[in-house]
C-alpha cells in the first residue's frame, strides 16, 4: 500500500475511527485493510471467472443474447407457471427456449437490482396500471416490483496535493459507528492513460445519471457536464478523493418502464436523502473526512492555503454530476450532501424477499420462476456487494442441486 492509501489509514486512525483491524474481509468498527477483486498483476476479476470451473457438459453459456420476455402458461393451471424464454442473439434473430419436462426444472432469473424488476414487467409480472400503460398483456399484478428501489449515496472531498500520487482505488476503509464507510481514491485523471482531464469513477461521464431526476437526464445535460469537466484546469486533477457512504440506506425509490425494450434502461428514482437519517449519516461521514484531512498523517497531502471551506466550494463546483449547484456550500454540510450526491453503483431492491419472492427466491404468486440476485436485497453496506451477489448465487445454487437430488433418490 503506497503514500495515499497509507495517510488515509493513519488519519482514520488518529481521527478516532479505531482500533485498527489490519487486513480483513469483515465488517467491523474500526479501519481496516479491504479485499479486492485485483490481482498482483493489476487485472481485475468478475464472477464470470467462476466458469473455469464449471463442467462444460451441463452448461451451455450464449453470448450477446438478450432476453426480451418470459413465457408464462396460464391455462389449464392454478396460477401461473414460467415455461420458458424469448430471447434475440446477435444479429437480432428471435429465438424460444423452453423448459424440459420434469417438474424441478425452473427458469431463474439474475439480472440485476434494474433489470430483474424490468424483465418481470416486461414479461407481465408487475403493477397492472403501469403493465396496461405500455399494452403489456398483465399474467400476475403485483405492486410490489420495482419498489423500494435503493442506492448507498456517495459523497466525496476532492483534495488537490502538492506533490504526486498514486493511481489507487479502494483499499482502507473506515467503518464508522453511525453508519458511514469512508474511503478513499487517488492518482491522476483516476483512470490512468485512458482519459485526460477525467475524474474516472467520480466522472459524469460513465454513469453518474441516477442521482438526476428523471426528467433531467438528457443527452444535452451530459454533454454539458463533458464539456465542463474539459475546461478545467490540470492542476485539478492532481490529488485525491476522500468519500464516505452510507449503510442501508433508509431512502428508497422505484422503478419504472420507458419502454417495451430490454435495451432500454429503466426510469429509476432512488430519492437519495429523503430520510433524514441518511442526510445525518453523511453530514458525520464528511466531518470525519474533514478531520482526516486536518490530521498530522495527512498533512504532506494537502496545500496549507486551502481552507475547508474552499476545498468545499472546489469540489461542489466540479461537474461530478449534473444536479443544480448552491453557491457557498461549505456553510451548510447539508447542502452539500445535497449537492454533491454521486452513486457508486450499489444498487438494489425491486425484488425484496417477502414482497415479491419467499424466503426460497421464488416468485410469489407464480411457478417455476425465481429471483436470485442483488433485487432481493433491502439492505446493504456501504462496500462493494459483489461478493454478498456471488455467495447468495453459489448459496442457492446447492441448495438447488441438492433439492433436486433429494427427490431422485426419493423417487428411485
């Protein structure tokens, strides 16, 4: 761990976000040394990794294959049961999948906090007022998909430094006891030789839409931000971010359809800080970063002439999104939560266990068909839950397998 990373530790640690827990992957108070899905060699790794391991002969894996829709039988049984799939390849030729008889053989679908919601509207499992909006023939009405829609906001304090950085990414993370994670990123353009002039993740330009209200989330506002961010002066660039998230959180959301396209991304509305304890939440996480920066650990990072204040204002006023800026931010922490809200891409609900699939992932109301993915969630720390994904799918995939096992023996 290099000179950016390591201030950031020590000062979390002389702020009082103690004791110091080393490198581990749990999730208690203190500062701690996180995981991380980068190998030595800098190349990161996804679930798709997995496939390694899986036996060829009974997985047939189909690239650039969207599915547009899931076929439902309706007549002739109690309640609806899922038969099977629509899906277009490559060249955009249609194509039908369809379950094989036996009566454990299921559809399971793992799109996604946005797209799982999408794909049961899509194919009629849904608010039957919105399906009937977009002349989606209704198979099961269930207000409940879509709802409670959640993001852990993010917020962050750009700190220019005097001397060089280096690229890192998340590595410490401070766990408060009031429900903030703070983290920190470093190195400049944050994407190495990929952009200039770009703030890489904290960047409008790779998806910082979700924090804009709907109707706010166009073409031109984005191309306005680009353009913003262009203009800036290099000296910007150079230095860090500290950022903090929040746990939970409490705010929720929904999500709507745009269109019948699976192409298409949802209208979602995450409704960031319309809790009150969320706002709390951030406004202590951004005066635990304050402190970081004033630490002695700190120090060589920062330019003695820039006040809070000021580093405030300069980050409020980058285009790190595309929300209404306040002038003089740094009055008011509120307001700047306000302002400078950023998604890291955490999203989840839409599916919750209990409103729209049991405690097995089944979809109530329905056969054969399961959710099993971070929709499913009505809670989530402040870090990344890409492993939380991972375990709940390897978690209920042996319990799949060995159901199903069970009844071969029963019945042999």
């Amino acid at each position: 761990m290099m000179g950016w990373q390591s201030a950031v530790r020590d000062g979390l640690v002389e702020v009082g976000v103690v004791p110091y827990n080393g490198f581990t992957y749990d999730h208690v108070n203190g500062t701690k040394i996180g995981g991380t899905t980068f190998d030595a060699d800098g190349q990161r790794h996804t679930a798709a990794d997995l496939l390694e391991y899986a036996n060829p002969k009974g997985i047939t894996l189909l690239l650039h294959a969207t599915v547009h829709k899931i076929l439902f039988k309706t007549k002739g049984v109690s309640r609806p049961l899922a038969r099977g799939v629509i899906f277009r390849d490559a060249l955009g030729k249609i194509h039908k999948a369809y379950l094989t008889r036996g009566e454990m053989n299921e559809v399971i679908l793992t799109s996604g906090a946005l797209g799982s919601p999408q794909m049961l509207m899509l194919s009629g499992v849904g608010p039957s007022k919105q399906l009937k909006a977009h002349n989606i023939t209704v198979v099961l009405d269930q207000p409940n998909v879509g709802q409670r829609m959640m993001d852990n906001p993010m917020n962050a304090i750009f700190v220019p430094s005097p001397i060089p950085v280096e690229v890192s990414l998340i590595e410490v993370v401070g766990i408060t006891s009031f429900g903030s994670y703070i983290e920190a990123a470093s190195g400049e353009n944050f994407a190495e030789h990929y952009a200039l002039n770009d703030y890489g993740m904290f960047s409008p330009k790779i998806g910082q839409l979700s924090t804009v209200p709907p109707k706010h989330r166009t073409p031109e506002a984005l191309e306005k931000a680009i353009n913003a961010m262009s203009g800036l002066d290099d000296a910007v660039f150079r230095g860090g971010f500290l950022l903090e998230k929040i746990m939970g959180p409490l705010s929720t959301g929904h999500l709507e359809l745009r269109t019948r396209n699976p192409n298409d991304n949802p209208s979602v509305t995450f409704n960031y800080f319309q809790q009150p304890e969320d706002l709390r939440r951030c406004v202590n996480g951004l005066k635990i970063i304050e402190n970081i920066i004033e630490s002695k650990s700190f120090s060589k990072f920062r330019y003695d002439s820039l006040s809070l204040p000021a580093l405030l204002n300069l980050t409020a006023s980058a285009p790190v999104n595309l929300l209404p800026k306040h002038d003089n931010v740094s009055v008011s922490l509120e307001q700047f939560c306000k302002d400078t809200v950023m998604t890291i891409w955490h999203y989840h609900g839409g599916c919750h266990v209990g409103d729209v699939v049991d405690q097995d992932y089944k979809v109530i109301g329905v056969d054969k068909l399961r959710v099993i993915d971070g929709s499913t969630f009505n809670y989530s720390p402040g870090t990344n839950p890409q492993a939380t994904v991972m375990m709940l799918g390897r978690y209920m995939g042996v319990r799949i397998m060995n159901e199903r096992l069970a009844k071969e023996k029963s019945q042999n």
